[in-house]
C-alpha cells in the first residue's frame, strides 16, 4: 500500500472519528456533572478526566483535518520538512502532547482517589471538598509542570527537522519520546495496580463498618461510592488491554529501535483513544445518579426545542 493510501485510508479516518467520538462521549457526561453542585463535588477528579479526554479528541479531529489540508496544500508532503520547533507553535500539537501524558496521570489520580475513599470512607465523607480540591490541584500542576519541561526540551534539543504533518516522533527528541512512552504506560499500570489494592480492601475492609450502619447519610453514601469504584475496577480490565499493552509495545518499539515506529506510535495511539471511550461508558454512563442527571439535562432540553417548535408553528 502506498504511503497517500495509507495516510488517508488508515490515519486521517481513524484521528477523525475516534477524536469526534471522544467529543461526543464525553462532553455530554462532563457537561451533566458539571451542572450537578453535589456530582461536580463527588466526581470532581472524574470530570477533569473526561474533559481531558474530550480535549484530546478534539485534537485528533483537527489533526486529522490539518492533515488534510497540508496534503493539498503542499505537493508532495512526504518530502516537504519544516524546522521541528515550528510544529510547537501549533495549537493541535500543544493539545496532543498535553493529553498524551495527562490521561494517564489523571487515571492513577482516580485510582488513588479510590483508594482514598475505600480505606477511610469517613474521614473522605467529612472532608471530601477539600479532598477532592487538592487532588484536583496536585494532579494538574504536575501534569502543567511536565508539559512546561516537554516543550522546553522539545524546544531546545530538536535541532532536526520535521514534515509538515508533525508527527510525535518528528518533534520529540527521541530518547525523550521514549521516556514520555515508558512513563505513560508505568502510570497507566500504577493506576490498575492501586485498583488491585482498592479491590482486596472492598473484601476486607470491615472498620468503620458501625459508623455506616448508625448513620443513613454515611451508609448511601458508602454505597454509591463502591458501586463506582466496582465500575473503575471493571474499567480497568479494558485498560490493560486497550492503553497498557498497546503503550507496552510502542515503547518496545522505541527502546529497540524496531523499523516503522511511526506507525506503531499511530496505531496505540488509535487503541488509546478507545480506552478513552471506555472510561466514560464504564464509569459514568454506568453510574446511576450520573445517568439519570444526563437524562434530566438533556429532556430539558428536548422540551425546550419542542416548545420552540410549536411557537414556531404557531
């Protein structure tokens, strides 16, 4: 197969539709539990998950489509270079490397998080605001920090140069690239790792037991928050399948110098954006009160187009 056929036929579809997917999944689930005060407080780690997600699909759909565009564009573009830091002054690319690294930190922070609530579910009960607020915080300056070194280093260290469709592997600094890959599937790891952990202290976990029992409040809210952490756990099994293998072999890939690690950087970056969808439909549209809030949300908003209508008609 020929290199146009296999950049339109296998890339550009597969950024498209499993960015938009991305949006689609997880916009509307965000948007829900973002409208919801007592969602937005419970799950507060959980949304910044999904927007990042989301965020990453949407720079898959505008890569896909600049893509497109730069193939027109530019006649032969397989042969066309450009300075390598010319592709960090572009806003898809700034959004890509943000997300390639962000999704798994955010993943182990949810894993802790449920560590957290697991093994002192009262002291999470009573203090979860600001919990939630400084998991929040800590997750997102270092995953703000690393960006800021990523680009630095990208920046000074690039001194080849790149082809117009500012591929990973083009930009990074190779032996950076294969840190960031290493790191992303260690994470990714640590997160099932620690839900390993959270899933023996949901067998023995019996402290506490009494306080939840006396209290109404305590006991609905100890269900609920297991019934979500049984949903991560599931979740996780499609991780290991669908971001840990795929970023396992892309590292090997990389650390073995193997002939095409472009292309196997492409297609477990396909494969992780799959295990993006997955979060969201396990997790969330699993969830009961995160389904039913979705479907106040958006009736409302079915009822108002229909009125629109009839005024319309009218």
């Amino acid at each position: 197969m020929s290199t146009v056929s296999v950049f339109f036929v296998i890339n550009v579809p597969c950024y498209f539709w499993t960015g938009l997917f991305l949006v689609i999944l997880n916009l509307p689930v965000s948007y829900a539990i973002a409208k919801n005060i007592d969602l937005r407080i419970r799950y507060g780690l959980m949304l910044s998950l999904f927007l990042t997600c989301a965020l990453s699909g949407v720079a898959g759909v505008f890569k896909a489509i600049y893509r497109i565009v730069g193939f027109f564009a530019v006649e032969h573009d397989d042969d066309t270079v450009i300075a390598t830091y010319l592709c960090l002054f572009n806003p898809i690319i700034l959004c890509d490397i943000y997300t390639f690294g962000s999704v798994a930190v955010l993943l182990l922070a949810n894993s802790v998080d449920r560590y957290l609530v697991i093994s002192w579910p009262v002291k999470y009960y009573l203090r979860i605001k600001e919990i939630v607020f400084w998991e929040i915080v800590i997750t997102h300056l270092f995953t703000l920090l690393s960006f800021i070194v990523i680009i630095i280093i990208c920046a000074v260290f690039s001194d080849h140069l790149a082809t117009i469709e500012c591929r990973q592997a083009a930009y990074f600094p190779e032996n950076l690239y294969t840190f960031i890959v290493c790191m992303r599937a260690l994470f990714t790891m640590l997160s099932i790792a620690v839900m390993g952990l959270v899933l023996l202290r949901l067998r023995w976990r019996v402290e506490d037991h009494g306080n939840f029992v006396n209290d109404r409040k305590l006991a609905v809210f100890r269900s609920k928050q297991q019934s979500f952490t049984r949903l991560m756990i599931a979740s996780c099994m499609v991780t290991l399948v669908l971001d840990v293998i795929p970023n396992c072999i892309s590292a090997y890939a990389h650390l073995w110098s193997i002939p095409g690690m472009a292309e196997y950087t492409a297609y477990t970056r396909y494969a992780s954006y799959l295990n993006d969808m997955n979060l969201v439909l396990v997790t969330s549209l699993g969830q009961k009160e995160i389904r039913e809030e979705m479907l106040v949300r958006f009736s409302l908003l079915s009822n108002v187009f229909r009125r629109f209508q009839r005024s319309s008609e009218s």
